[in-house]
C-alpha cells in the first residue's frame, strides 16, 4: 500500500471515531441514533437502537396530551414537534387540560380517529380509564402508541418514557444515603392518583424505604399537578407532621409548591426535597438549595423518539420493543453545572402549537 493510500484510509477512520464513540455511549444528540433499554413483550430487556427512519409518505400524527401545565409534557412536547418537522410529517396536537378531565381526553381521541390521522402519540390520563377508547380506536384500525405512561391494554403498540418505578428508587437511595442511618421522617407528595407514572414512582420509592427501619413514611399524598394546590397540600403536611425531614415530589408543580411551603414556614434547610422530575423551571430551585436531588431523564429525545417509532409503525417494521427505556441521571445543587442543558429544555419562551 503506497504511503498516500494509507493516510487517506487513516483519516477517513479517524473521522469516524467522534460518531461511533457518541452512539456507543447512549447519550446521543437529536440526529443520532439513540442506544436504549428495549422490552419484548415476555419481559425480556435488551439493548435497543431507535433509529431516525424515512416515511413512506408525509404520515398524519395525532398527540393526546393529559395537559401542559407543567414542564414534563412541553420539554417532550418540543421533541414531538421537532422530529415530526425534521421527518416532514402533519401534527395535530391536542390537551386535556389535566388529570381529572379524562373524558376529555377520550373525546379528544376519538376525534382525531375520525380525522383520520394515521396514528395517535397518547399520553394515557389514567392507566384503567383510558382502555375502552384505545381498544376501540386501533379496533378501527389506527394504531396507538403511548408516550410517558402507559395503559391496561395490549392495543398500544409501543410506550416510550423513563422507567419510573427505577426513578422512584433511586429518589429513595438518595434519600437513604443522605440520612446515612439517622432517623427521618419522609412525606411523599405523589402527583395525581391513577396514572402509571405516578404509581410506579411511588412504588419504587417505598420498595426502597421499607428495608431501612430508620426512615418512615409519615404521609403520601395524591393530587392533580397544579401549583398552588400542592402548596397547599405541603402546608398542611407541614403542620400536622412537624418534624418532617424529607418530601419526596415527582414533577416540577408538586416539587414547587413543597418547596414554596417550605420557605414560607421557615423550614428551608431543615426539610430536604428530592423530585423525579428535574425540569426546567425547577432549575433556580437546585441552585439555590431549595430542591436537593432531582433526575434528569432527557425528555426532548423521548419526544423525538415517539415520533421515530410511530414512522416506523407505519413503515411497517416489525419486532418493536413493547417498552422503550430512556436514560437518565439524578443531579444535586453540586453536580448540576455537569447538566447538558441544550439537550434536555426548549429554547427559552416556545411554545406548543396546539390546534
């Protein structure tokens, strides 16, 4: 091989290294391939790569989110919309409002059925209740995949989201270790009853608590994602359980109205909160030591994500993965400089373009 050849051929590997370093990490940008966590429908985990496909033709979206209100759904909201634009597909994006308008959001879906969209993106309000209009809308033959959370069906044909039993654990060993063996009292603000997300946060963080006698659960409350409720919720806790140490929150509403309470009752610095939601808004909260531990869980990617399976839906491929996993890392007020915050939050002031 002459010496030019081999520089050529050097260069060219060379070049490659950036990219193949980057996948194989898992921690991947929007235009790259996503290394995740799939799951069959037996259980069985494995390594899955969710792939940027090629539409057949500029397929139709419909998006059923429960509502907007707080920055879990609009961070992955900004991933549906700009995957959606990169892949050249029509999006109608719908709200409910909230957890408790769950006919609301059936009525949503079953509209765009009848709109004729090629697919619905569900972010399912209720585990049990949002059933009936999923099993009748891909009985009709469009398909339905979940994003976020999932519901008691077989009808959806894939979910992407964080895997929140995981999450909840998590929030629970860093609470476990941040106590390093010392009695605590621990109230857990759990957001609206009945969704999986919720549930299964809930679950995994007292799965991990039961094992350590030192720290005991004093209350756990369930209510809608709503700011000033929760503050309220907090207050209340805060008086008849006085020496709380620990509240556990799993969005930014509930996150920050515990954290409202807190500052308010003079609490700050005595009382540590620690969310499974490290969101945007929650951000200030961390520097400032109001919020003490929180979990980022890429949202925008799980958006694109979606978007990438719902194509290759309607492709045609077959094998997806029952469940996708997204990665995702906890950060505290020391480590949150290490936050790569292009690539978890919208640009500053968007918007979702609803309909």
């Amino acid at each position: 091989m002459g010496r030019k050849v081999f520089w050529v051929i050097f260069a060219s590997l060379f070049a490659l290294l950036p990219v193949v370093a980057r996948v194989a990490q898992g921690q991947a940008k929007s235009d790259e391939v996503y290394v995740w966590e799939g799951v069959d429908g037996s259980g069985k985990r494995f390594s899955y790569k969710v792939t940027r496909p090629t539409p057949k033709k500029a397929y139709h979206i419909g998006v059923s989110f429960p509502h907007l209100k707080d920055p879990y759904w609009v961070d992955q909201a900004y991933g549906v919309v700009k995957e959606a634009k990169k892949l050249g597909l029509k999006l109608t994006i719908l709200t409910a409002g909230g957890y408790p308008y769950l006919s609301k959001q059936i009525a949503q879906m079953e509209n765009l059925h009848q709109m004729g969209v090629d697919l619905i993106i569900s972010g399912p309000i209720s585990y049990k209740g949002n059933v009936a209009v999923t099993d009748e809308i891909v009985k009709k033959g469009t398909p339905v995949v979940n994003l976020g959370q999932t519901s008691d069906t077989k009808s959806w044909t894939t979910t992407v989201l964080s895997e929140d039993y995981k999450m909840g654990r998590i929030v629970a060993n860093w609470i476990v270790k941040d106590a390093a063996g010392k009695s605590a009292n621990v109230a857990m603000v759990s957001g609206p009853a009945g969704a999986t997300w919720t549930m299964d946060r809930s679950r995994g963080s007292r799965d991990v608590l039961k094992q350590h006698s030192n720290i005991k659960i004093v209350a756990e409350r369930w209510a809608d994602e709503d700011r000033s409720l929760q503050t309220k919720i907090m207050e209340n806790l805060l008086q008849t359980f006085p020496k709380i140490d620990y509240v556990i929150g799993v969005a930014f509403p509930d996150t920050a109205g515990a954290a409202d309470a807190i500052r308010a009752a003079g609490r700050e610095g005595k009382v540590k909160i620690a969310a499974s939601s490290l969101d945007q808004a929650l951000i200030p909260f961390i520097r400032e030591g109001q919020v003490n531990f929180a979990i980022a869980k890429h949202m925008i990617l799980t958006g694109r994500a979606i978007v990438r399976m719902a194509v290759h839906i309607l492709n045609g491929q077959k094998n997806i993965p029952r469940l996708i996993y997204a990665t995702m890392e906890g950060f505290t007020p020391k480590t949150l400089k290490n936050l790569d915050l292009k690539n978890e939050f919208p640009p500053k002031g968007w918007r979702v373009p609803l309909r």
